[in-house]
C-alpha cells in the first residue's frame, strides 16, 4: 500500500514531505496473504459497513441481472427480443448501490516506472480533485493506493479503491465522475510530465472491458473481448446495410441477439443493445460498444426515411421475422471489385483537408468498418493483430463531436464483395487479399498523415503501430503468398465483359 486516506503534503517549518497516510504508513512495505488483503478491505469500507447495518437493510453485492429467455429463432425465421424496459433494472439508491469506485492508473510499457512517492503524490491529488478527501467543515471517504509490480504486459501501474459512504454516512457526490475523472488525468499529465493518453479534449476513448469480460477471456483462452467481437459484428452489418431492417437482420444472422430500446411514448425505436447467442456475456448497448455506434448515428450510414423506419418497425415490434439464410447471387462478391473500390475511396480520402475534423472521423469509421470484416474471417495471430488495428481505427472515429455522416459509397461497395468474398470458397486467397490490404493501407496511412499534420501525436503514434508496424510480418506474408499464386476468385460477369479502353488502361 502507497497511500491511503490523509495522504498528502505536510508542511514542516519551512521544508515539506509527502505523508502517505496511517494505514499505508501503518503497513509500510508488509506483503499482505489473502486473509490480511481482505481485512484491510473491510477497513476500507467500514463507514459504509456501519451505517447499512444501522439502517437494516439488506444489500446485493452487485448490480443484479434478470434473466433472460432464450429468443431469436423460431423455425426458419429470426426475431429480435422483447424490448428493454427500465423495470430491468435492479433499482441503485440507497444502500444498494456500488460503494466503492475503483481507479486504475498505468503507464504504458515503454515509460519505464515512477516511484511509490510519486505514485502516492498521483493517487494523492487525485482523491482530492475527485472531491473524496474531505475539508474543514466536510468529512472525506476512506480510500487506498496498491501497487503490485508490473502488468502482464510490462506496464507500471498502481490501483486505487474509494469507498463511497463518507464518515458522517453520507454518499460521495458522483455526479459526472467519469467526465472529472477525465479532466483530473489530464491535469495529472501535465503537472508529473507524463505521456498524454490524449491529443485534444474533443477526443473520446473506447469503453474499457469489465473483469468478468477479462475472467471469460481468460477462460476462452481468447484475447479479444466479447465487447470488441459484438462492435465488429455491429460495423460491419451497418456497413453492409442499405436500410434499417437489413441492418437488424446482418446483425441476427451474426449469431448475435438484438432488443430494441423504445421511446416513453412506445412509438419509436431509440436505441438498441445486443448479446452474442449463445449467452457468453451481458446485453451492450451502442454506447457500451463505441460512441459511434448508437443507432441515431448508425441510422446516418444508411437509407434512413420514414418509409424504411416503417419496415424496420415491423421486425422491432416482433411483428416480422428474418429469414436465417440469405441467398447471395453466384459470383457477387469479388476481390477484384473490392479492390478497385479501394482504390477509388483511398484516392479521394488522400485529398482530405486535414482539418476536416468531422470528414476524417467518419472515414476512420469506415475504416474500422472494413477492418472488422478482415478480423472476423481470420485466426490466430493475424485475427489478433487486426483487431487491434479495428481497434485504434475506431479509437480514431470517437469524438465529442455530434460526427453522424453517411458511409462512403466507394468503402461501402468494397465492405459488401470482402464479405461476400469471404463467406465463399475464396477465404484463402492471398492475393486478393494482399490486393485489398494494400488500398486499405492507403487509407490508414492518409488518416495518420492528417493526424501528424493536426499535431495529434499520441493517436497517430498508436495507430502507426497498430495498423502497420505490428502488421509487417502478416504484410510480408500475404505479399508472399500472392506473388507465388495467382488469385482464384473469378470476376463476375459484369465485369469480364471489358472494352478496349478497359485492355487498354489494364483493368
């Protein structure tokens, strides 16, 4: 323990020291077992301990979730399920609330590590931004920094644990706490000269993974959170998409079940969340998956009137169901077309004013998009590493901006021949894939170029390593693989019957 409740800055004549609290001062650098982990926790939270015994209520150790019936199919046909209604619930007032908020802080693997002092000062100053500390006329929270070593993945970090019930019984203020939280880690940056995790304020993070998401992956022996699957599932249907029900029925036929969220006055659909089928995890909704994907702004992608809002309203109602299999014309999808519609959107992204803020979120958007159908029809290493470069694309397209715009007709078009493409007997063609992933690169590389001229070093770093260093070795071998084959995805119709000006230019 580093610091616990008091910690702070005394002064002493004219000199001053970092006190690191009674409790952690009390522990100094004692190696705690389990037992004596769990009775300092107890300590922690003895406020809230005393004050819900004398209220004699019962309390929950945790949120509560209602169990949900097994829905989605019926025979040949796909539905969605029942609607979500707030009586689900479980209510959080009183002592049923979660009392302790747990913060942690890490630096990335190549920061090298701070001191306990330092960290302590961190943990320190960000209680008392917080508001938790307390003050003359106003008693603060129970609260304790841990540092353990390192991350598995080499990072220096440190956790700290507020109980939320003050001394006198009454509740912290947690009113915004993410968005001051926010604001306190920026201003921590600065003052200890730390890494940005951000260039701007305008810029928005991805929602983290919870612990029982990091438990199942550990289980599935999997290092892609559920959360990230269902996202890339939900890109890639609005992409393939041209309305509303197309989109609902792409996402159910993913394996993936969906609920829509309805207005008071039950008329129209407002939002939406989503769990796999086969019940591996919670329901996310739009906003527990990315910014960008809350169906208000996923409705900007595609054919939005009210006559397709009508038809969409017919399979939300449960009144309509979807058919499991959608029969793709022979030859639709083709590596060919693909990267030619590349080509043509990568063209015209490199043309981007780099100032176009709005302009370049939406590309990364659709980025991400096309990214996500390469990931979800890979393996082993390389699904991996390019649901880490979905990842930082789609960090790219999360602002505090209202950004909603249309996808990008060309991106749109190339998205619909790679799935189709890969859902067909062509998934181990090299060199169509090598074809599109070099007019992708295109993209990711005009994205990072307006990021470096925007002065956004933090994200154009992260994507740089993302979608390109960590990709070198599957690059290498797809340029390998498909200068020793040729493609075998064969053209479609439309396109073997070429002009002579088509001979001519090579296409």
């Amino acid at each position: 323990m580093i610091a616990s409740t008091g910690a702070g800055e005394i002064a002493i004549g004219d000199a001053s020291m970092f006190f690191v609290g009674d409790q952690a001062a009390r522990l100094n650098e004692e190696t705690l077992d389990s037992v004596a982990a769990r009775a300092e926790g107890a300590k922690l939270e003895a406020d809230w301990r005393r004050f819900r015994e004398e209220s004699k209520q019962l309390v929950s150790a945790g949120t509560g979730q209602v169990a949900e019936s097994e829905g989605g199919s019926g025979g040949d046909v796909l539905r969605v399920d029942e609607a979500f209604t707030t009586s689900e619930r479980q209510p959080r007032t009183g002592w049923n609330r979660p009392h302790v908020m747990h913060v942690t802080f890490a630096l990335r693997e190549d920061e090298g590590q701070l001191s306990d002092e330092t960290w302590g000062r961190i943990a320190a100053d960000y209680v008392k931004g917080m508001g938790f500390a307390g003050g003359e006329d106003e008693p603060g929270c129970r609260w304790a920094a841990w540092r353990h070593g390192l991350s598995a993945s080499g990072n220096d970090h440190i956790h700290v644990a507020v109980c939320l019930v003050r001394e006198d019984g009454r509740w912290a203020n947690e009113h915004r706490s993410f968005m001051r939280s926010r604001a306190i880690g920026d201003e921590l940056e600065k003052k200890y000269g730390l890494r940005p995790v951000k260039d701007s304020e305008q810029q928005r993070g991805m929602p983290a993974y919870t612990k029982g998401e990091a438990r199942r992956m550990r289980e599935s022996g999997t290092e892609i959170p559920e959360r990230q699957r269902l996202a890339m599932v939900v890109r890639t249907a609005a992409m393939n998409a041209g309305t509303e029900k197309q989109f609902i029925a792409e996402v159910l036929r993913q394996g993936v079940r969906v609920r829509p969220r309805f207005s008071k006055d039950g008329t129209e659909v407002t939002g939406a969340s989503y769990t796999f089928r086969d019940g591996s995890g919670p329901w996310l909704g739009g906003t527990s998956l990315a910014r960008d994907l809350t169906l208000p702004k996923l409705r900007a992608m595609w054919d939005d009137t009210p006559q397709n809002r009508v038809e969409a309203k017919g399979v939300w109602d449960r009144r309509e169901g979807i058919p499991k299999e959608s029969a793709a014309p022979a030859g639709t999808g083709s590596w060919n077309a693909a990267q030619q519609a590349l080509a043509k959107w990568a063209a015209k992204v490199e043309q981007i004013d780099p100032r176009d803020y709005a302009t370049w979120s939406s590309t990364a958007r659709d980025a991400a998009a096309i990214t996500s159908e390469l990931t979800r029809f890979s393996g082993g290493r390389q699904e991996q590493l390019l649901a880490k470069a979905t990842q930082e694309l789609a960090r790219n397209a999360q602002t505090r901006q209202r950004v909603a715009a249309p996808a990008a007709d060309d991106a749109r078009v190339a998205c619909r021949h790679i799935s189709l493409a890969l859902r067909s007997a062509s998934k181990s063609d090299a060199a169509g894939w090598w074809a599109v992933w070099q007019q992708l690169s295109r993209v990711n590389r005009a994205i990072h170029g307006a990021q470096s001229a925007r002065g956004e070093l933090v994200r154009a770093q992260r994507l740089e390593r993302a979608a390109h260093r960590d990709l070198v070795s599957i690059q290498n071998g797809l340029r390998k693989a498909a200068e020793s084959k040729p493609a075998q995805t064969p053209r479609p119709r439309a396109a073997q019957r070429t002009t002579e000006t088509d001979r001519e230019q090579g296409r």
